[in-house]
C-alpha cells in the first residue's frame, strides 16, 4: 500500500486546481550540477551504467529533494531508453551526447523493430520506479517520462545529435511511408512504456518532443504532432495511465501550442522563448503550463533570479494551472545555491500572488 | 560608371513592387556544397585567407551564378569581420565553427572597442565589393551583409558558438550596463560597416540576427531588437545606405516579426518554421518577405523539391513582396544539380502564380 501523498501541488496544478503556491520542479534536477551526482556518477562507471541501475538511479533522483523544497521528483532515467531497449545500443562518449551504435539505415531495419518487452529489457525502468515510489514514501508526486516518436526517430536515424537533422528529414521527404512505419511503432512503444511506468508506481507523465521545433510546420503535424496524439490517445484509453495527469513538451514549438493541447494532455510544457502571458492566454483555459524561465538566469546573481521568478509568476497571474519550471535542463556549471534561490523564489512569489489583493 | 541592373526582380521585391516571377537567391549559395568553391577554397590556405583576399571572394561570389538562374549575388565574406578587425583574431579550425583567439573577458575589454577603420582593417570587404560589383556588370544586384549586434556580442563574449551561451547571457543577466555599451559600439560599427559597402557598391543590404531566437522575449527586445532597430535608424539616415532595401533577418525569432517589421527595414528574411501565409498575413502590408523552405529539403528528390516550392509559393500569393530562399544556409553535402531544381522549380512557379486565372 503506497504512503498518502504529502504534497499535492503539482498534480494540482496539472489538474489546473487551486494551490496554495506555485509548485516547482526543475528540468535535470538530478544532475551534473550536483556534487553528489557526480559522485554516484562516478561510482557508477558510466551514464547508462548509473541509468539502467534502480538503486543508483533511485539514489540519484531523490539528491535534489534533500536540498531543495521541490514539489516532483522525475525518474532518473535518459529519452532514449526504448531504442537502446530495440536493440540499437546506446552509448554515451564523455563529454559528447547521446550515440548509437547501430543507426537504422533501412527500411529493411525498421521493419524489424517491435514494441520492447516492458518486463523483459525495459525492466530496470519499472524497477527504478517502484523502488523510488517506495523511498519517496508520499514526500511529492513521481514523473515517469519518455522522448516523444519523433525525437526518437531523430536519434535512431541519425545515429545521433545534428546540427540540421538532415538524414531524418530526408528519410520523411523521401519515403514517408517508412518514416510514419517507424513513428508508429515508437508511439505504441511510448505508450506502453509510459503505461507500464504508471503501472509502477509513477503519478504524472511527461513526453519531451526534444526535436519537434526543428519541424517546418506542414512537418510538425505530420511527423511531430500527429504521434504525440497517438501516445495521448493511447495513454487516455489505458487502465494505467488514464487517470494520470500527462504534460507534452515540444521545444521550440510554440507556434503549434494550440495545436499540442488540442491532443487532449493535460499540461504543455514551454521553453523560455515565449512569456507566460501569452502563453496562459492561448491555451491557458484547456491545459496547465509548465515552465518557463531561461536557464542561463541561475547564473545571475541571486536578486536578478528572484525579480525573474517574480516577473514569470506575475506573468502568469493569480490563477491555477501552472507548474514552475525553466524551458530546458538545468545547465551543468550552475552553483547548486543558485537553484536553492530559485525554489524559494517560486514559493514566496506564488504565495504573494495568491493573497487577496 | 557601374552597368545598368538587367535583372531587377530582386530589388522590385524588396520595395514590394510587381515582378515577372518570384525572385530567388540562396544564403550561402557560395558555398561547400559546390566543387569550384571547394577548390577556390583550397587554393586560398584557409577560410580567413578566402574571405581577405578581394579577388579569390570574388571568385567565389560569382561562381553559383554560372551555373544557376539566382536573381541576387551575396558577397562571399563572414558574418564576424567586424570584431575580427577589433582585434579578436577570428579563426576557423578545420570542421568547427568560427573562434576568437582574444574573446571578451571583462567590463574593461568592451571599453577599449571603437568603430573599426573601414580603409583600414575593413578595406578588404570594400574591395572585394568593389570588384565584385564590376565583376557583375550589372546581371544581378549585390546583396551586402553584417552579423547583428547581438549575434557578434555572442561570439565575441563566448569566444565561440555555444549550445547556450551563457556567459554572454549572464553578463547580459549581471552587469547590463556593459552589455549595451557592447550592443552600441556594434550597432554604430555595423551601420558603419554596411554604409562603407554601400558606397562601394552593394545594392541591398541584410543583417544576420543569427542568435536573436534564443532570447526570452524581454530579453529579446532589449538586446537584439533594439540594436536592430538602431542598425535600421543610422542607415535610413546614411547618405550611401539610405536608398538600399535592408533586409533583417531574426532566426528563431518568428514571434516578433510585428516587432521587427516596426524597426522600419524593408525586408524580413524568415526560417522555415513559419508558413508563408501566416508571416505574409502578419507583416506583409508593411515588409517583404524572404525565405523560407526548410533547407534538408534540398536532400529530397527533385519531384519533391518541385512540390515544396509550388507549396511555398502558393501559400505566399500572387502577391508582391516575395524574395525566395531558404531558411537557413544551405548544407555542405546538398547535391548542386539539386540547387538547380529548386531555382528552376521557383521562377517556373513564380511566372505561375501571376498568370490570370
């Protein structure tokens, strides 16, 4: 029998009901700005060694709670688990990012690919949620997470980052038929993947369109948008997942914000390039907001942190619906008393927005 | 006394004028992805010794017009010569970006800049404009070009490109003041800048505001569209500059093109996240437009190409005001036969669009 949950704010909020402050939680909260992390990282060997560990990865997700007032812990885990999962080898080069050893270079390839077996190689996932579920004992709510079909597929084809994407976007221009072949796959593989981390033990969802942004827009609904409906189509009709509250996030893509909470998810996340006010007054009425500060502002000095929480949060006004956050992960770098300002911030500005006037 | 202008296409769009067809030119269309650049280049020792030397940049400027129907040349030069002639020491390591050897480190650093000498440390741009200018004798017009105040302040704070180019944030973040006595001594030297090439002879001038979109809109209005804005102001005002078209063009910066059609400039260029009918409904009474096809669809296949361009194209109108490129640069790697396609696929549907119904 899982522990009551002591801090609801965040599932709150993503229900777009009252709080009593601003609930926050921070993109790549456990991370490399942390001492700590860097220490079980090191412990660890290697990025997917400490990942794909539950006790490393359980150890690592709860760091940022000891110091800081969050309002969600996230999965430690990475956006590119279900590829590594089919079978293409995931491997990270210090100081380098994500790489494949085995990119999909083929219809041929694709067509081998199935849903991974959520028991089988995803299994370390589940267990590092139901272990982390049981550690966080109801302190604050469990994101589960996944990257979204078309990142995904970026990864795959690519092999890796890129600065223009240019293989993946030919394999769509040249031979739509197979790139929507692997889109669908990945969206039934998402969604099972996320419904199996529900099923674990995990109190919201959130799928990073890390790429979608890259998309012109005839592309974005096509090969973007299209799959993010089919996860919260899926998700929404899941025993699992149904009742879980599910935040899109689609970087660089605010031009489709209307478009995105059109899917039927329950909150969008927003990258710093648009302001809360806009943002609220476009879609404000059908999804809650998570977002949006920049994350260069943890390098400036902690009164300029607090006026730019202050701002977001008076952006955003007295009313429910929105969770803090900034538009990216935390940048490595960042001096951890930086963050510690920032948390607080959110607190005392969402209190003082909520006292009657 | 220079040739008369034989094909006008280019700067009749830009004053929002009638054309016979869609004019089309392509950033970077002196580039890597052609074989006779890739030997000019070689032959110059390095990219700095091409972009110095008058008569190798124009070599390089005229070559793309050989082999394609382009209704503008660009001249071949770089983005950063101007904090180059300050006195950072611009270089290319071969297959990285560009790099200062002597970045900006303090307060103290900013106020020693002035406005470079432009018979000085510039005089290799305006003979090389120069040169290229008679080297046309009139075919197309020659488009001039700067980085934007912001975009060289990225650079020259960061010393290199940077995934989030913190350090030039946080200065921005901490200690303003400084941040704008930078933004001024490059506003002043950019309009400085293209007034010298003006007066020896580019016929249109455009400013790359390439980092603009990674600001937050606050942000954005007080460091990059300000400057643009000064930029736009002093050439209005220039007695060589003022007659010119003077394209801006903010990447990454779709949700402020009211902001920058109010600068007062003639042309907005656009990257391919936007459609061409929103940004012609938004900003097209007042600007043209310029852009924007999403560059990787140069790797599609030429029935493909032929599609995208109808679909650009009609989704911009029969109406005056449209200069077509791309989004963004074109790719190293991009099959030149593929370039051809897509000039050919523009000026076929351009004369197409205009025919009556």
């Amino acid at each position: 029998m899982p522990a009551e949950l002591k801090n609801d704010r965040f599932l709150r909020a993503l229900r777009r009901q009252p709080t009593d402050t601003t609930p926050v939680w921070i993109m790549r909260q456990a991370g490399r700005y942390l001492p700590e992390y860097r220490a079980t990282r090191e412990k660890a060997g290697s990025f997917m060694a400490l990942a794909q560990n539950p006790e490393l990865a359980c150890e690592v997700t709860l760091q940022p709670l000891e110091r800081f007032e969050l309002d969600a812990a996230i999965l430690f885990s990475d956006i590119l688990t279900i590829p590594d999962a089919m079978g293409l080898g995931l491997t990270f080069a210090a100081g380098e990012g994500p790489k494949f050893e085995r990119p999909l270079r083929s219809a041929a390839d694709i067509q081998r690919l199935a849903v991974p077996d959520m028991d089988g190689e995803l299994r370390y996932v589940m267990d590092a949620v139901r272990l982390i579920r049981r550690e966080l004992d109801g302190r604050v709510p469990l994101i589960g997470f996944s990257g979204s079909p078309w990142t995904l597929a970026c990864y795959m084809v690519e092999g890796q980052g890129s600065r223009d994407f240019a293989r993946v976007k030919a394999m769509a221009w040249n031979d739509p038929g197979t790139m929507h072949a692997l889109l669908d796959v990945l969206a039934r593989s998402v969604a099972r993947y996320l419904s199996a981390q529900a099923e674990a033990g995990a109190q919201a969802l959130m799928v990073f369109d890390t790429w979608g942004g890259l998309l012109a827009p005839g592309m974005f609904h096509d090969f973007s948008l299209r799959y993010l409906a089919q996860v919260t189509d899926l998700l929404k009709a899941d025993t699992h997942a149904r009742e879980l509250p599910l935040v899109l996030f689609s970087k660089g893509a605010n031009s489709h914000l209307e478009a995105l909470a059109g899917t039927g998810c329950d909150g969008l996340g927003l990258d710093w390039t648009i302001s809360l006010a806009e943002a609220r007054h476009r879609v404000g009425e059908r999804v809650a907001l998570q977002g949006n500060l920049d994350p260069s502002a943890l390098f400036a000095s902690p009164d300029i942190i607090q006026r730019e929480v202050d701002a977001a949060i008076t952006a955003f006004g007295p009313h429910p619906g929105h969770v803090f956050n900034l538009g990216h992960g935390v940048t490595p770098g960042v001096d951890p008393e930086h963050v510690k300002v920032l948390i607080d911030a959110v607190h005392a500005a969402g209190r003082r927005i909520r006292e009657p006037a």
